[in-house]
C-alpha cells in the first residue's frame, strides 16, 4: 500500500517523457532504395548526354564552316553563327553539370593574350568601329578553340572534327562544279559558289586535301576510303575552277606527305589513293576553262616581276602606316580604312564611313596584317602561338608529325596571300592541334599512374566512346 503512492508518477513520468519523444509521433524508417552509387550513376549519365550534345553541336560547327557563306541571315551572320550559339549553349550546361574546367595550355593562354591585346588596342584604334567588331570576332575565335579543348579530348573526337571538315568541304566543291557546269557563279572569269570570294574558297579547299589523304591512310572502313579520295579529287577541280594562285601553290607541301604516308600505308590502299590522285589530275586538265589556265599560266611572271594582283603596291602603303604606329599598331581591323584614307579615298577615317569594312584594301598577308594592325607586341604574341605549335606538332608520332607540319606549312603559304587571322579555319586548325598533342601527352602519361582494378577497368571500358569523359584523376579537369 505505500509503494503505490511512490510507483505512480514514476510511471506517469516514464510515460511522459515517452509521448514528448518525436520517435513517438514520427516513428524513425530506414530509406527504401536508397543507394548513393544510384544517384552518382545518374548525374553522370547526365553530363555524358550534355557533353555528347556539345560535342555534336561542335561538330555541325566544323562542318559547316566550308561552306558557311551558303546561307547568310539579315542582321544575324553566317549559318556557322546560328550553329555556334547551340554549340556554346550545350557547352556550358556540360561545365556547369560536371562542375569541372579542363586546365587551359600554354598556346590558349598565349591566344587568350593575343585576343585581349587586339581589344586594348580599340583605344588607339584609327577605326573604332571595325576594331570592335573585330574584338567580337576574336572573342568567338577563342571559344571555338576552346569547345576544341574541352570536348575533342580524345584522338577519335579530333578524327571525327577532321572529317565533319573534309565532309563540309564537299558542298563547297559540288557547288563549284556546278557553276561550271551551269556557266553560273562566275566571277571575273573566275568560278566560284556559295558567295565565296574565289581565293578564300580556293584556301578552304587547299586545307581539305591533306586532311582527306591523312585520313584516307588511317581509316580502315572502305567507304570512308572512298569518301576522302573523291573529297581530294572535287576539292582539287574546284581549286583550279577558281584560277586561285596561292591555293594551289599552297597545295605543294601535301606532296611532301606521298614519302611518309603511302609507305605505311597496305598496297591496295596505295593504288586506291594513287587512283584518285591521277582522277584529280586528268579531271583538272580535261575540265579547266580558257579564263582558269590564261591566269594560273601567270604565277611564275608575277611572283619573278609582277605586283601579285597589285598587292605590292598595297603593302608599300600599309608599310607607311605601320611607321605612324609601329609598336601598338594601328588597331585590329583597321588596315584597309587607314590605307584608304592614306590614298584620299576616304574622307575622314575616325567616322563611321571610314570604319566601314572595306574588302579591296585588306592587306592581302595574314602576317604583315597582324603586325601593322597589332604591332610588334602583337606579332610577337601571334609568332609565339605559330612557334608553339611547330614544337607541338614535332613531338607528335612520324605520321602525325608529318601531317601536321604539312597542313601548318599549307596554312602557312595561303596565309601569304589572304587575310586569314580572322578566319575560322585558321583557328579549327590551330585549336586541334593543340588537343592532338596535349592527348599525345596523356596517352604517354598513362602508365605511370595507379593501375585500375580489373573490376574498375571493366566498368571503364564498358562506357561510350562517345562521350568524350575524362577521368578527374587524370588532372585534365
């Protein structure tokens, strides 16, 4: 009887303390299915499908590029514009979903200088308004070198970039063709497609010939072949259809390839491209017109004592505009209204007038344009870019090594004779070089690193080639 009086708020206390507990109004569940393996699975598969989609749309990038002037949009640009936005998009969604930057390379950040010193020099600029449009220009330059970078890390991305090039430069050629053959596009006696300036077509396609025969001795699939041999044998009809001079000149260094490439190539691959190339030639002899031959006839007489279609006379002026400025330069994009105004042809070169993009006085030199424009400081940058990627293209394998020196010796001739700095093929070339060597350098760097569980290297090897991923331990991120 006395025990129940102390027992009893014992048990109300024990009671009361039980109800206050939240396990009693929110009983406590393991999670059913829950596995952190599962969500790290899905959020890689969602930056595999943004990375994919960025690398397609750099990849409808290239292949538009040579024949971009095709489909031109009032108050918008280019159709390679109206695909590089997407491609850009996609971009940085993948970069925002993986939360990762590949480290950029001594080349881009010598670019990335180069860029930055062609907009600080909009504050001396003798052209203001062709200088900013040449800053939005460079800007988006750098990001196609960048999307490169980024998402043809891999040797068979670089192949498939290479390709949508060779393939794009097909449209070209049929186009060219066909207005030979419907007596259409014609241009000063000169043939031409796609409202191409017929040297700047002939260039593009110059480019493609080495890239189709690189490729045509590394694929393995028959009508891929086939592809890039009839690639070399349209790019080269339409080069001699266009009576460019430095393009074909430019061709001459893809014969330097011939030693290096065919004898690593089988015997039957050898006759199949020595097939092609006896087509281009026979094509070019049989189908060139009377205008075509009487101009490229020329080339010996205008380079021993001509003026290279009064590009002499062109040069002799930017000369004296480079004394006015000759370490800051005159500014980005402002040759051709400066020498305009040098000669009295325009009135007034800080006006909107003379700003305007003037195509007839352009220096005709990618070389002498960059140092009149940019000055010795940006030469010097522009110089360093070129010297790093000679260096980077020696360290490549025998065939590789080849291939690149000649397509940069190609690029190199044709930048003698056009104003290429600003031109999309200078740097799609510039950028996979730079990626082609830096992927040589993480094959070589391999080995050194922990080895993978046979379990790991299974799952690894188990993922889509495709989708250009990048282990974060491999320090590329």
């Amino acid at each position: 009887m006395l025990e129940k009086p102390f027992k009893e708020p014992l048990r109300w206390h024990s009671m009361q303390s039980y109800l206050s507990s939240p396990a009693s109004v929110i009983p406590v569940q393991p999670a059913i299915g829950y596995d952190p393996r599962s969500v790290s699975t899905v959020q890689s598969r969602r930056e595999g499908i943004f990375r994919k989609a960025a690398f397609f749309f750099l990849w409808l990038l290239i292949f538009v590029i040579p024949w971009e002037n095709a489909i031109v949009i009032p108050g918008f640009g280019t159709l390679s514009r109206a695909v590089g936005i997407p491609a850009f998009g996609m971009a940085l969604l993948a970069i925002l979903e993986s939360g990762t930057l590949r480290t950029l390379s001594l080349q881009h950040m010598i670019v990335l200088f180069f860029v930055m010193w062609a907009a600080l020099t909009y504050f001396w600029s003798l052209a203001p308004s062709a200088t900013v449009t040449s800053i939005f220009t460079f800007v988006q330059l750098f990001m196609l070198v960048w999307l490169i970078w980024e998402f043809a890390q891999t040797r068979r991305e670089q192949l498939l970039l290479l390709r949508a090039y060779v393939v794009g430069s097909i449209i070209s050629s049929v186009a060219t063709l066909d207005g030979f053959f419907t007596n259409t596009g014609i241009q000063s006696g000169r043939y031409s497609g796609l409202n191409f300036n017929p040297g700047d077509l002939a260039f593009i396609l110059a480019l493609s010939i080495p890239i189709s025969l690189y490729l045509a001795a590394r694929e393995h699939k028959k009508t891929l072949v086939w592809l890039d041999g009839s690639a070399t044998v349209l790019a080269f009809c339409a080069i001699i259809l266009t009576a460019a001079r430095g393009a074909l000149i430019a061709c001459l260094p893809t014969v330097l390839m011939f030693p290096f490439l065919f004898p690593k190539v089988k015997l039957g691959r050898n006759l199949v491209l020595f097939i092609f190339l006896a087509l281009a030639g026979i094509g070019s002899w049989l189908f060139m017109p009377e205008s075509s031959w009487s101009r490229l006839s020329t080339i010996g007489s205008e380079i021993t004592s001509g003026t290279l279609n009064e590009r002499t006379m062109i040069w002799q002026m930017g000369w004296q505009v480079f004394g006015q400025a000759p370490f800051q330069g005159i500014g980005a994009e402002a040759y051709a209204p400066t020498v305009e105004h040098a000669l009295g042809l325009a009135s007034d070169s800080g006006t909107g007038g003379a700003d305007a993009h003037v195509g007839r006085l352009v220096a005709h030199n990618t070389f002498f344009s960059v140092l009149v424009e940019e000055g010795v400081i940006g030469f010097a940058l522009f110089f360093a870019l070129l010297l790093t990627l000679v260096l980077s293209a020696w360290k490549l394998p025998p065939i590789d090594r080849v291939f690149w020196l000649c397509l940069l010796l190609t690029w190199a001739i044709g930048a003698l004779d056009l104003t290429w700095e600003i031109r999309k093929p200078t740097w799609f070339i510039f950028g996979l070089l730079i990626a082609a060597a830096a992927a040589k350098v993480t094959s070589e760097a391999r080995p050194f690193w922990p080895q993978v569980a046979p379990s790991e290297r299974a799952e690894i090897y188990s993922q889509d080639p495709f989708s250009a991923e990048i282990s974060r331990s491999q320090g590329m991120s």
